[in-house]
C-alpha cells in the first residue's frame, strides 16, 4: 500500500476532527456545550472548503455560521433556561429507532453514490490565472447566470428579517 | 490526491449525524444544531462537486451561497419561533408542546 | 536576491538549507521552517504588546495631565515587565459551579483571534504571511473568532454581570461588524481586489482621501468592534463591575487585557493598510523590506494613537444609544457610502486621476453632509416631542 500523500493525511484528521465534533453535537446533555461542538464542526467544514480551494466560501462560512448563526444558537440557549443546570433525559424514547434510520440514510447515499463513475475520480489541476471570486461575483450578478436566484435570496432574507424581528418582539 | 469519494461520504455521514440529532433529541433548539449539521452537509457535497468537475462553471459555488443565505433565513425564524414558545409555555422540549391553544 | 532585498527568504532557503542538511525530508523541513516564521512573528507580537502597555499608560497618563510610570527603568520603560511579573504571581482561580473548559479556553481563544490577523497583514512588500485572495474578509472572520471567546467567558463565570456584560459586548460587536464590512468594500471597489497586498499597490492616492467618510466609519465600527470607549459599556466597572471580565484574575485577565491592545494596535495598521497607503511612502518601500516594516509600523501606531485619543476623550454611551446609533444611523450611512461610491466609480472611471479624486472626495462630502442634516432634523423632532414645542422655540431665539 502506497503512502499516503500529505493532502490525503490532512484531509483525514480534519474529516475525523469534523465528524467527531458533529457526533459530540447530537450527544452532550449540556446545550451550551452542544453550540460549542456546533462551533467546532463548522470550524472544520470551514477547513474542508479550503481544502477543496473554495477560499471564499471557507470565509465566508467562518463569518456567517460561526460569526452569527452559533453566537444566535448560544444566545437562544441562554434565554430559554429556566435555571442553569439541564434537567432529564437529552434524547427521546424512541432513540435507538432514529439511529437505525440515520445510518440507513447513509449506507443508502454511499450506495447510490458508489455506482456513479465518476466516485473515485480525482481533482484537476486549477487553471493559472483562475480568480474565483471574480468568476463568483459575475455568475452572481449576470443576467445569463444567477442573478434572479440572487435577487430572490435578498427577499427571502428581508422577509425572516422582518418574520424573527416580529415574531420574537417582546410586546409588554 | 483526494478522490471525491472522500468528501462525498464525509457529506453522507455529516447528514446522518444530523438526520440522528434531529430525529431524536427532545429540545427543541437541539432539533435546529441537527438541521444546521445536513445544511453544512449539503454545502460540503455542493462544493466538491464544484471543485471535482468543470471548475470554470460557478454553479457550484453559486449554489452554497444560496444555499448560506436560507440557512441563516430559516434559523433566524426558526429560533425566534422556539424563543416566542417558550415564553408562552415555558418549556422548550419538543414533545411538550402538543397542545395548539389552552 | 541579496539580503537586503529580501531578509526573510534568505534566512528561510538558509534554514531549509541545513535542516535537509541533516537528513530531514524536503517537505517536512519546509513546513519546520514556516512553522519557526510563524513562532517567530507571534513572539515579535507579544513583545510589541507589552511596550503597547507602556504607551497606552503613558499617554493616557499625558491626556490626564499627569506623568504616568516612571520609576522602573528609563522612562518607566520597564514598567509592563513588572506588570506581568505581578499578573503572573497571582492566584488563578477558576469560580466554583464556572465551566472549566469553555472558563479557560476563552482568553486563549480571544489572543488567538487577534495573532491570526497578522497572517494577512503585508508588512513589506515581499513579506507577508500568506497571500490570501480573500484576505479582507479574513478580518471579519478572526472578529467572529473574538465574539464567540468572549461569550463564552460571559457565559462561563456562572456570574450575572459577567453574563450581561458579555451579551452586550457580543450584541455590539455583531451589530458593528455590518458598517465595518461595508466600509471594508470601499478599499475593494478601488483596488478591484480583496487581496490586501493588491490593497496597498493600488493606492497611488492614498483612500483617506478619495474616500474619507468611509475610513471615519470604519474607524467608528473598528472602535465599536475592539470593545474600547466609548463603546466599552461591557467593561465599564461604574456600570457592570468590569463585565464579561469579572472572573477572571492573573494571566488570564491579562491575555484579556494585553489582547485588547494588540487588536487596537492591529487595526490601527489596518486602518493604515487600507486607507493610508499601507507599507508605501513615496517609494521608499522598493529600497528595503526594512523601510517597509518601519514605514508600516510607523502608521499603525498613529492609527492606534488615534484610536486612544478617541478613548480617553469621549464619554461611554448607553447599550441602547450605542444600538440605536449603529441600526438607525450608521448601517444606512455605510449603505448609502456604498452605492455612492460604487455609482461614481462607475461613472468616473475613465476620468484622469485628479478628477477621480476628487469627485469621490466630494461626494463623500456629501453624503456626509446630507445624513448629518437628517440626523439633526430627527434630534430636533425628538427634543421637540420630548420637551414640548414651546421649549424648542425658545432655545432657538
């Protein structure tokens, strides 16, 4: 067996950095610790995308997921407690059914994926000269490309906006 | 070199662990941690199969952007709904909320 | 290249030179070599961070007209060593029901937010830690590192005020980092490029003044973001018993501390980097890497003397003044900036240069001048309706 190659090493310690996170996630008892996992999870997502050369979306991961959505996570924890400690049982009655079906959902996809010819196909090499954020900002922008899907996620972001903001409005 | 089986079953096993959290965890914003695991899941496939095909198509990328956005949409609104409950019943475990008025 | 051209690669092809001497694989000597930069850069870091204890102390000492540290060593110079003598002597305690692990990794969490920074910051023109394409946003993202430490150790102390003080820090610091990043697209649209390097070669005009309402905001929302005053409510010790802070005694609070002022000092070089031209002085720069880092360094602390002068001048402002200021005034002013600027670089883009600047330079004016008008309308209609219109009439004559 060949040895393997510094990429294929690293991308095997964040992948079990990541998964170990996501497991400690969906187990600790402690919410606050949970949020926490969360934040470590997505850190290694985030190190995943640079592995894969996506920069800007690795960035862009670390401001919104870990910048606002965890820190929104955390506070909505520390504002639903009725006391400090967490009380009862973490995990429902019908557990061990919920894990029989998660990992039929991933031996299903490893299935259906493993008969794709592509699956073990590996990266090209970049273009030189490849500027993806430029690339990115024109596909965003351009009227041949993505522009509507673009304008429409503004709405939809407008919308949840103004849908939180009343929906959690303390009227006293 | 990575073969993007790889970053295909680390997507797979990301959803599971997810799909698990969601499907049997009794608080509700532990519910919202689990679908937050599938969307990163779901962003992790997108990508590599950006990076893995044509590079120069952006649709990739393009995609998990749109896909940040509802994202954070949906957990805004999502935590906002749990902390309006809350007020009001005072608890936020799942199975405790199954009366609609009282 | 020779030595004076290019110091750090010299030394580096040196290192790897003798570490492959010795039997060491090619690659493993290289990732040695970088890890020994990046030890090398931290420890410049921490020293620089405890002479920035000796300035921030002697020129608050001068703003308060009075003499500051000057027993221990030439000018008080030795005054900082002493100070982390004592913080180092001091008992480290952990409160009783406190989560030890988040307790302790908070400060170590919160230094590193700020020693990452210096990863992207171009300190010659041939010296910078890595050349990210992203690197602007890079900022915003080691700030969200920051948020994330301190709300875990607000949450941590199992304190109430440190609790309080941390949500509040957290909510400015979230709310803060919109007109920051907006501000930060204005450097972008000029140099046509996130890379901070391509940043500092575009400026042939320095972008203060092409753009000088975009730095005065992004001064106001970096303020904002570093937690210092007039935006320090989370510490104040009048108002919360020094917030998120409470807990925390010897080294630890002193990484909270001395991390403080090396995140002021690192955005003072960032608002030199992208508004004041960075390591570049007329050409200087291209003599030597050394020039650079002085011209540089030489920036970054105006910059962070700016940002002291703005603390130890100003009062504190209330959470919801500092909320209501960045929702209803700042965000739309750094929007507005935005498509500005945008607009008139579209529209002057093939303009010779002096007409470029100046252009934008009016139309900054502008803008400002236009959002100041609305805010005294508003302050006037609020102090009418608070005071009654009789009141208002009368302080008019």
């Amino acid at each position: 067996m060949k040895l393997m190659t510094a990429q294929q090493i690293i991308f095997l310690i964040v992948a079990a950095f990541t998964l170990g996170s996501a497991l400690m996630v969906v187990t600790t008892r402690n919410l606050v610790h949970a949020a926490l996992w969360l934040v470590s999870t997505l850190f290694g997502v985030a190190v995943i995308y640079a592995l894969l050369n996506a920069n800007f979306i690795a960035v862009v991961q670390v401001v919104i997921y870990i910048g606002a959505i965890a820190i929104l996570f955390i506070f909505a924890v520390m504002l639903t407690r009725r006391d400090m400690r967490d009380s009862g049982p973490q995990l429902n009655s019908n557990w061990w059914l919920g894990a029989i079906v998660a990992a039929l959902v991933f031996t299903g996809l490893v299935f259906l994926l493993q008969g794709w010819s592509g699956f073990t196909g590996t990266a090209a090499d970049l273009p030189s000269g490849f500027d993806p954020i430029g690339l990115l900002g024109e596909a965003l922008v351009s009227p041949e490309a993505y522009v509507l899907p673009f304008e429409v996620a503004s709405v939809l972001l407008l919308a949840a906006l103004v849908g939180a903001v009343y929906v959690a409005f303390n009227k006293k | 070199m990575v073969p993007q089986s790889w970053y295909l079953i680390l997507a797979a096993a990301l959803f599971g662990i997810g799909l698990f959290g969601v499907l049997t965890r009794r608080n509700a914003i532990a519910i919202l941690l689990g679908v937050e695991l599938m969307l990163n899941a779901v962003n992790v496939n997108l990508v590599s199969f950006w990076r893995y095909s044509d590079v120069l198509n952006m649709s990739g990328q393009v995609f998990s952007v749109i896909v940040f956005a509802v994202t954070a949409a949906e957990v805004s609104v999502g935590l906002a709904l749990v902390i309006s409950a809350y007020r009001r019943r005072n608890t936020v475990i799942a199975n405790d909320m199954d009366m609609l008025k009282f | 290249m020779s030595f004076w051209n290019d110091p750090l690669k010299v030394a580096a092809d040196w290192l790897e030179g003798v570490f492959t001497g010795w039997g060491m694989d090619a690659v493993f000597a290289h990732v040695l070599v970088a890890f020994i930069g990046v030890l090398l850069l931290i420890m410049i870091l921490m020293v620089v961070d405890i002479f920035l204890v000796w300035i921030e102390r002697k020129v608050v000492a001068r703003f308060q007209d009075r003499l500051g540290p000057n027993r221990v060593g030439p000018f008080g110079l030795f005054h900082p060593f002493a100070d982390i003598v004592k913080l180092i002597i001091k008992e480290d305690t952990t409160p009783g029901n406190a989560d030890k692990v988040v307790y302790n990794l908070a400060p170590i969490l919160s230094m590193m937010s700020v020693l990452i920074l210096w990863a992207v910051v171009p300190l010659a023109p041939v010296m910078l830690g890595t050349d990210l394409n992203v690197g602007v946003l890079f900022l915003i993202a080691a700030g969200a590192i920051g948020t994330l430490a301190i709300i875990m150790a607000g949450w941590a102390s199992n304190n109430k005020f440190a609790m309080i003080g941390g949500f509040r820090q957290v909510a400015v610091m979230v709310s803060f980092e919109i007109p920051m990043l907006t501000m930060l697209m204005i450097p972008v649209i000029f140099a046509g490029s996130m890379n901070i390097n391509d940043i500092i070669l575009g400026q042939n005009t320095w972008y203060f003044v092409i753009s000088p309402l975009g730095a005065l905001i992004f001064l106001i929302a970096a303020i904002a973001e570093l937690g210092r005053a007039p935006f320090d409510l989370a510490e104040g010790e009048s108002e919360l018993v020094s917030g998120f802070n409470i807990e925390y005694s010897g080294m630890k609070f002193g990484m909270f501390y001395a991390g403080e002022l090396l995140h002021a000092f690192t955005f003072g070089g960032f608002w030199a980097i992208l508004f004041f031209g960075g390591y570049r002085f007329f050409g200087l720069e291209q003599v030597s890497p050394i020039f650079a880092i002085l011209i540089l360094t030489f920036k970054a602390l105006l910059g962070y003397w700016v940002i002291m002068w703005v603390k130890y001048t100003m009062m504190r402002i209330r959470i919801d003044q500092m909320l209501a200021f960045n929702w209803k005034f700042l965000t739309p002013l750094a929007f507005a900036l935005l498509l500005v600027t945008a607009l008139m670089n579209a529209l002057l883009s093939s303009a010779p240069a002096w007409l470029f600047a100046l252009g934008m330079f009016l139309a900054n004016v502008v803008t400002g001048w236009v959002a100041l008008e609305i805010a005294r309308s508003a302050a006037k209609q609020e102090r009418e309706r608070i005071e009654g219109p009789k009141k208002a009439v009368e302080a008019h004559h």
